[in-house]
C-alpha cells in the first residue's frame, strides 16, 4: 500500500470518506467535490480497485460508486485511531451535518498548514 499511498491524490481520500457510508451517484459526490476533479478521480479508484462502478440494468440507467474492502483499508491505514472514529461517527450523521463536519475539518485543516508554514 505503500506505493499506492505515493499516487493517489488528497482529494481522493475526500472521495472515499464520502463513500464510505454508502453508495452514490455522481452528482452525490459532485454536492462535496468539483466534477472534474471526480471525473478524473473516479477512473484511478477504480483502477486501484479502491471504488467500484456499478451500473443498473433498469431504466431509467443508474450508475453508483461504492468504496471497496481494499478501499476501506486504505483509508483506514491513512488515518489515526481518532479521526477514524470521528469518520465513523459521521457517517451516522444527515447530509447536512456531514457537510458540515466535513467543512470545519477541512478549514480546521487549512489552518493547520498555515501554522505550520508560519513556523
């Protein structure tokens, strides 16, 4: 997992917290991520075998993406025990609240590395 670590982007990591609860389509994604940058993500996902595609037979045609085991545990390796469990406490939570959540800790993060810079 190692060299993977070395070529997925931050962005992806994003991508997969927000799968992690449950499938979704596109657009779903789209609401936290720009489309491009998901449209170019989600081919490398599935390539690592950390996102699956899947596409319904019924009409009106559907397309979702799921995170996968080897997915789970990558994201599980890049965390530490405590941002894991807040993931986990997220995913329990309304679309809002974890856009929310997700919002504060990735300003919380820019904050971080403006203070790191500083220093």
């Amino acid at each position: 997992m190692q060299e993977d670590r070395e070529k997925v982007p931050a962005t992806a990591y994003r991508v997969l917290l927000h799968l992690y609860g449950k499938e979704k389509r596109f657009s779903d994604l789209a609401k936290h991520v720009p489309k491009a940058t998901i449209a170019k993500l989600l081919p490398e996902l599935e390539a690592y075998q950390y996102v699956e595609r899947k596409v319904s037979t019924k009409r009106p045609i559907r397309v979702t993406y799921k995170i996968t085991e080897k997915g789970k545990m990558f994201v599980k390796s890049e965390l530490d025990n405590e941002l894991y469990n807040i993931i986990k406490s997220v995913i329990v939570m309304s679309e809002v609240n974890q856009k929310t959540v997700l919002d504060a800790l990735d300003k919380t993060k820019e904050q971080i590395v403006v203070q790191h810079r500083k220093s």
